[in-house]
C-alpha cells in the first residue's frame, strides 16, 4: 500500500489517473472507503446525488484495484499462475460411480485444501471400502472457476444450478465458505443424503453444519471433511440418482500471463490485430445469473453475436459456467467467429471466447486494458472496449460496473439497477457520466440489442482512432 492509495492505481495509465486526482476519486484505502460509505448514506449524512455517486465509483475504484486486484495476485503467488487447458463443465461432471464432493463460494484456501485432500492415498482407498470407484471433486460458481483455471477440476454449475446438482441424488457433501450460497441449500439438502457444510464464521446457513477452517486448521478440517463425505457414500438411495447430461468439454487457465506467452511475450500481435480489423475489439462479458431472468440466455446470446462480429470475448464467473456449457470455449468455437477472429483463435489454437477465472478476477480484465492503454499512449476510455453484465444480480456486481465504467469502459447492463426512482441519478449514471469519466452505463434486457449497442460503440471508437474499418 503507498502511502494515501492502494499500490496497484500504479498500473492505471497517467491520463486516466489524472483524471480520477481531478475528480477527487482516487481511493485512499480498501475498508476506509467502505466505512465511508456506510457513514455517507446514514440518515442525515450525504443527501447530495453527485457526491454520493463519486464516492460511489472511489469505493468501487478501492475494490477493483485494491481488494479484487490484490486478491487475484495473492491468490496466483500462493497457488500458482493459471495457465491454458482443458476441463469440463455442467451436471454431468458428477460420477455415478463415484464420491461426489462439490466445493463452492469464493475462498479458494478451503477449495485447495478439499482438493489435497481428494488426492489423498488413504482417502481414496477409503472410497473403494465403501463401494465406490474413487473421489470425484467438482465446483461451483466462482470456486469451480479458481480450481478450473489452476488444477482444471471440472464445474458442476453457476448460481442457479447449485440446488440441481443436490436434486441428481448423487452428490455426497458440498463445502461452502461465502457469497453466492443460496439460504435454501440445507433445506433442499434434507430431502436427501447429502451433507452440506460451511467454513467461514461471517457465513452460516439453516440446515448446515458449521466446520470453521482457518488458515491453521484448514489441512485438518479439509480432511475431516474428505473423510465424512466418503463415508456418507453408503447412504446414496441407487435409485434415485439422475445424472441428466453428458459433461462439456472448456477450456480455461487464461490468466494475464498467459494470454501475454501466447502472443510471444507482448501485447503488439494483440494491437497488430485490433488495428488490421481482424480483431475489432474486446468485450469483458461478467456476472452472475438472475432468478429473474432466464438462466444463461443472456450471456450466451449476447457472446454469440459479439464474436460473429469478430469481438474478442472474455468471460468471469458464472458467465463463464454459461458459454462453457454452450460449448463456447473450445478452440472449435472458432467457426462461430467472424473471419478475422477466427483466422486469429486458428493461429493461436485458442477459443473466441476466453475464461480468465472467478468474480474477483474481473482485475484481470482490468490489467490488460491498462496494458493496452499504455501501450498505445492513450486513455483507457478511447479504445474499442466495452462491457457487460447481462444477468447481475449481487450487490458486488454493483462495486464491479462501477470500476469498470470509471476505468472509461462503457458497461451495457441486463438488469437495471434500483435507481429508477431518482431521475437524476438515472439520467447521470446512463448518459452524465461519459463528460465526466468518458464512458456511461446502458440498461437494456434484450442481450441481442445490448451486443448491437455494444458493437456501435466499438465501431464508433474505431473511427475516433481512424480504425473505420
């Protein structure tokens, strides 16, 4: 941490930190902006819309290149730098024959230490005791993405597929630690023999068994854990296992590092392209799925149209989950592709569309736009970027639009926030805010309108860069 500001506002490019000093947003600290917002928005505080919005984008701005961006790099140094590789993804990643342990929430200490213990010798000859072929581990939301990215573990589900993988019948325990874990879980888990268990103290469900784990126990407690979950094998009712479809194949591991080495060490071939128009730009499609909307709809229409217009796609948390399970990050989604992206995913034996890790890794994105920035020599906000939420519903994804928007990334949201009910603030947030950060918010349930609103801001920063092409 430099003194006054989180350390990584250093990778910010110099115009777009000059503008944020000018603004006054440039975030002074990780908790002190949080407590701040929580002293702001008390009744009788800050009742000026203005100023409570930029406080609004200086506590998100503290969350994307503070706590998000520190996580990520904390998590790569303690359990490795993701690279390219395949897994496979949806219900029918889960093993008839086998244990079923699934992990899920945001803590991948917990997942790491589930995942050493699943390997364990003594474990898996105690599920061959118990009649099954062996431990078959598998994630959910944002904890599928961290072990798929670095250990290639298959993912179960997103958010509204966690209660489904409890009704196949065939799942022995699930392991949570926090956020994304619906109330309902233990409930539905009654009806069954699957043991649920939470980890973290500030998380604890009905229903659920409370096994803490901290950074001393976590060895211990994962395989305690391992343990009860083989031996709740026997327990299965046969016949009331249901296992609906077959897994899909995706490919994941694409960290910063790791798409910088497929380009040869350098972000140039990546610029060449963007500039040639056989790349028109890129789009960072996030977020989670909405009970209000259909599941995954949004997403994968809206991907789908992005890359037929030749536009880089990458993809974070249940986003991700959506296009795996469409079979869009595969090299062979190259033929869904527009030509000029499609000549560069075959050169690359890549996928158009990207999987670059959980929630948190959002600061991915973010790190490759300033990288692109600087190399270029220009502000954030003039490159073809854009991006979009088309199924948000956490209050997280609030923090993370706003980071993004503030970046000068212009954000098309699926679900509109609840702000309907002030004028100004809605007129500021979806129109105001491009004089002030260079980029705005757009609300617009339609993911196919919301890709071709996408596509005419990319074309028209093309033509402000003489890219009109």
């Amino acid at each position: 941490m430099k003194k006054g500001r989180p350390t990584f506002i250093g990778r910010v490019p110099k115009q777009r930190l000059e503008l944020w000093e000018k603004l006054g947003v440039v975030p002074r600290g990780i908790d002190r902006e949080t407590t701040e917002t929580m002293h702001r928005t008390h009744m009788g505080v800050d009742n000026n819309y203005v100023s409570i919005l930029l406080h609004a984008f200086r506590n998100s701005l503290s969350d994307g290149y503070g706590g998000s961006m520190i996580g990520t790099e904390l998590s790569d140094i303690l359990f490795g730098t993701p690279k390219p590789g395949f897994s496979e993804v949806n219900l029918g990643v889960l093993k008839e024959d086998q244990v079923n342990i699934l992990v899920h929430g945001h803590n991948p200490v917990v997942s790491e230490m589930i995942g050493l213990a699943v390997e364990d010798r003594a474990m898996t000859d105690l599920a061959k005791s118990k009649g099954a072929k062996g431990i078959n581990l598998a994630g959910l939301c944002c904890t599928g993405n961290e072990l798929m990215m670095r250990k290639k573990i298959p993912m179960a589900g997103n958010h509204l597929m966690t209660e489904l993988t409890i009704v196949t019948g065939a799942v022995e325990s699930i392991i949570v630690d926090y956020q994304c874990i619906m109330p309902s879980l233990g409930q539905v888990a009654q009806c069954y023999h699957t043991k649920l268990y939470s980890t973290s103290d500030k998380a604890k469900f009905p229903f659920v068994e409370h096994v803490e784990f901290t950074p001393e126990n976590a060895k211990e407690q994962a395989f305690r854990l391992v343990k009860e979950s083989v031996e709740n094998y026997p327990r299965r009712n046969r016949d009331g296992v249901s296992i609906p479809v077959s897994p899909v194949r995706n490919m994941t591991g694409f960290s910063v590092e790791s798409i910088v080495g497929a380009l040869g060490g350098t972000l140039t071939p990546l610029i060449d392209a963007i500039k040639a128009g056989k790349i028109k730009g890129a789009v960072g499609v996030v977020g989670c799925n909405n009970p209000k909307v259909r599941q995954d709809y949004g997403h994968v229409a809206l991907i789908k149209r992005l890359l037929a217009n030749d536009i880089l796609v990458l993809t974070t948390g249940c986003a991700n989950v959506a296009a795996g399970k469409a079979g869009l990050q595969v090299p062979e989604a190259k033929e869904l592709a527009g030509p000029g992206l499609r000549e560069i995913c075959s050169l690359l034996n890549i996928p158009p569309s990207l999987h670059v890790g959980s929630c948190v890794d959002n600061s991915r994105i973010a790190v490759i736009a300033c990288a692109l920035s600087n190399a270029l020599g220009v502000d954030i906000d003039k490159l073809p970027l854009a991006g979009a939420a088309p199924e948000w519903y956490s209050e997280k994804a609030v923090a993370i639009a706003f980071y993004v928007m503030a970046s000068g990334i212009y954000t098309v949201l699926g679900v509109m926030p609840p702000i309907g009910g002030s004028e100004n603030v809605a007129k500021l947030a979806t129109s105001g805010l491009t004089a002030v950060f260079g980029a705005c918010f757009a609300v617009e349930p339609d993911p196919i309108k919301a890709a071709d609103l996408i596509i005419a801001h990319i074309m028209g920063k093309r033509k402000d860069l003489g890219l009109d092409f």
